[in-house]
C-alpha cells in the first residue's frame, strides 16, 4: 500500500466516504460509477482498521505518543479481534508491543478504493516491516524490540516496499508463528546473503548527494558481468541506485535512463578532474578507465566526452562546486533531472553494498559488514537481520527492508523450493 506523501489526501477521501452526510456519500458514488464508470468496492463506503488508519496518517505526530493509535480509533471501524482501549494509564512502550504485532499483520483482504481512480490498494501482511525506522537523532527513543516500530516518530525515508516488488511473495498468507513471548516475533525465512563491503557515507543522513570515487570503488568490486541478471556490471548499478523503478517518458525508458546516467558520471567525473580545487589523481583516472574500457553496456562516458562536459558546465558555471566536496545532484544538468529525482527518492538516507555472493544491494545507513539478508515468505521485499553478538541461537534483531538487485521477483524462494529457517526477532 503506497501512500507516502498523499496519506492526508487518502484519509480525506476515506472521510468523505463513510461521512453521515448521505449528499457526500452519494456525491461520490457518483462520481465513481457515473463519471468514472467504475464499480464501487465492498468496503469502499466503510471505515477503515485501525492497522489501515495508522498506517495511512504515520506522518501525522501526536503530542501524547499514545495517541498516535488511541486518536484513531474513533474513526477506525470496530474490530472484536483488535482489544485496544483508550487507556492513559498505560506506558506508550506497551502499547505499542501490544499493538505492533496486529499492525504486522496487516489487512490484506481489504481494498482500499481511491475514488477518483478506483484502483484498490492494500496494506499486506508484514508490510508494517518497513515502517521500523529509527529517526536519525539524538533525541532518546522509547526501548522497544527492533521488529516494534514508534508508531509516534516519521520515516526518515522512503519506503521500499511495492506492489512492484514480490521477493518473498508466495502461495497463502504469510505466517507470523504465535510465540509465548509478547517481546518476540517469530518468523520463518531463507538467510541467502551477508553484507561484505558497505559504500562510505561520510555525510549526515538528511544530505542528498554522492561521491564518484565511492561509486568507482563500488562498481570495480562487481564482477564484469552481473551474478544474478547477467548485465553489465555498470548497468546494474544504476538500476540498483533507482531500484529498477526507471521513467516512462520515452518509448526506451532504459535507453533514456542510460544517457541520464552517462551524463551524470560525466558531470561527476568533470569537476572532480577539473573543477574547483581539483589535483590530478592518476589512480582515479586508471580505475575509471579500466570500467569505462570495459562496460559493454556503454553507460560511461569516455574521457573526450567528459572534457566535453567539464567545458561546457564547470567553465560556464563559477558556482559549480569544489570537487573534494560532496556534490548535489541538483547541480546536474536538466537531462539528468528524472534520474536524479528518482534516486533522491531512494539514495537518500540510504549506502550501496556488496555481498558475499556478488549482489548489489541499497540499504539504510544502520547496514554492517556481515548483516544477513532474509527472504521472508509473504514479504515483498528482503529484508536485513543482525544476529545477536556473542549468540549462537536463531535470535535476531531486523534492521530494515534492503533492495537487491535481481531477486525482488521471487527468485531466491525459487532456488531454495521453499526451504525456510526460523528467525525469532527480538
């Protein structure tokens, strides 16, 4: 269910829908069958859950932290299974336990209908997975367990998850096992990769930009040829930077996607050989031009094109920025804009790193050298765990969701034949 950035459009659309005004009610349906020709949903004049509800307004902040889910509850529909009573006696810690493993449930069955559109989105099970994001400040965060998000603090950024993407998508519901531990949550998946080498990110997390010779170093760990898709190693990286998700402006969106990238390199290239404080450096020349030599899939520029770019932008821009520094990718040129947009959406707050068996993969900026990537039934995504130190058990903490270039598609439960380990996340 993709409703970042419009959740307060979505819950007035709701609102109007299940409003006591039969003229508003009326107004939509409509609007929805006569204008738009579409056939109304079951639950489309219904109130929403309160997973649905909650998941809809994150955005929101309560000055109360409990009434991030007691807030809701007036304009959620009544579920018999879902106990939850306004009671401020209670810490916002337990709470948020008690409610966190309903939320991870999800409402699956339940069509969220856009009346404008009348497409139907859902809230999948375990896709309350991505919303466990910690802010990245110093300010204190309540002790909960790392599969328990603070349903009172904002997502520090985009979230992964897509009805694009199907990694661990499978015949049935997922299963979240019961366990006798409210503090545990168990889980059946296939560990299939560990975190080896993770791009440095020497800036705050809120900064959006990027540094070649980072990008350099992590595509000469690639091998030539992708391991899982068999392109070229450039090309997938610039697939993984945008998490595949490419524009649609052109009959070739790959081919537009390729130049856009080309252009970019060449720009970031430019000023780091020409620009502002620049100082010839013979070891990145040689490694540019080993991968540029070598890509066969052309997305790199040659040395006489970025000369031709360093003319062009660095020469007729004195504002252009010093080449040690890090470089916004608002600085680029407006052939590369979409490109751009498309990776500030998922670059930011997020590193590139390598496998153990030579996928590429983008994370959040809490990834580590021998994290473990899961594939967990019913998931859409992967997802990071980090085994306790010193623990020998099947104890795990999750970290966050993680794209990895070549198995969103269900690839890994494929290989495996449904071989699945237990994971409990505490």
């Amino acid at each position: 269910m993709d409703f970042d950035g419009v959740q307060a459009y979505t819950l007035t659309e709701v609102q109007q829908r299940t409003s006591n005004n039969l003229n508003i009610r009326d107004m939509c349906l409509k609007h929805l069958t006569e204008t738009q020709s579409i056939e109304p949903a079951s639950t489309w004049n219904s109130p929403l859950s309160l997973p649905v509800v909650v998941a809809i307004t994150w955005s929101s902040k309560a000055t109360d932290p409990r009434d991030s889910i007691y807030g809701l509850l007036g304009i959620a529909r009544h579920d018999p299974g879902l106990d939850v009573i306004a009671d401020y006696k209670w810490p916002a810690e337990e709470l948020f336990i008690e409610f966190a493993r309903r939320f991870m449930e999800g409402s699956p069955k339940e069509p969220i209908q856009e009346w404008k559109s009348g497409i139907c989105k859902y809230f999948d099970s375990l896709e309350g997975l991505p919303y466990l994001q910690r802010p990245f400040t110093s300010a204190i965060q309540p002790e909960l367990p790392s599969w328990v998000a603070d349903f009172n603090s904002p997502l520090v950024m985009n979230r992964l998850w897509s009805p694009d993407f199907s990694a661990g998508t499978m015949n049935g519901p997922p299963k979240i096992i019961p366990s006798s531990n409210p503090l545990m949550l168990h889980l059946k998946g296939i560990c299939c990769d560990y975190a080896v080498h993770v791009e440095p990110r020497v800036f705050e997390p809120d900064q959006y930009g990027v540094s070649i010779r980072n990008w350099i170093g992590m595509m000469k760990r690639m091998s030539p040829a992708y391991v899982a898709t068999g392109e070229a190693r450039i090309e997938a990286f610039w697939r993984t930077l945008m998490t595949n998700r490419q524009h649609h402006s052109s009959q070739k969106p790959g081919d537009e996607t390729k130049k856009s990238f080309k252009i970019m390199v060449g720009t970031l290239m430019a000023l780091v050989l020409d620009g502002p404080g620049s100082k010839d450096d013979p070891g990145l020349r040689n490694d540019y031009s080993e991968l540029q030599v070598s890509d066969i899939s052309e997305s790199l520029p040659s040395f006489d094109e970025i000369k031709e770019i360093s003319d062009e932008v660095i020469k007729s821009n004195p504002e252009s920025p010093e080449s040690e520094k890090l470089i916004d990718l608002s600085f680029m040129r407006t052939e590369t804009s979409k490109l751009a947009c498309s990776m500030r959406q998922y670059y930011t707050a997020r590193t590139l790193f390598t496998t153990k068996y030579g996928y590429l993969d983008l994370a959040p900026l809490t990834i580590c050298p021998g994290d473990e990537v899961w594939i967990i039934p019913g998931a859409r995504v992967p997802f990071i765990l980090r085994k306790l130190p010193n623990d020998d058990s099947e104890r795990r903490t999750v970290v966050c969701e993680v794209y990895v270039h070549g198995i969103m598609h269900g690839e890994v439960v494929l290989d495996h034949h449904g071989e699945f380990s237990p994971a409990e996340v505490v």
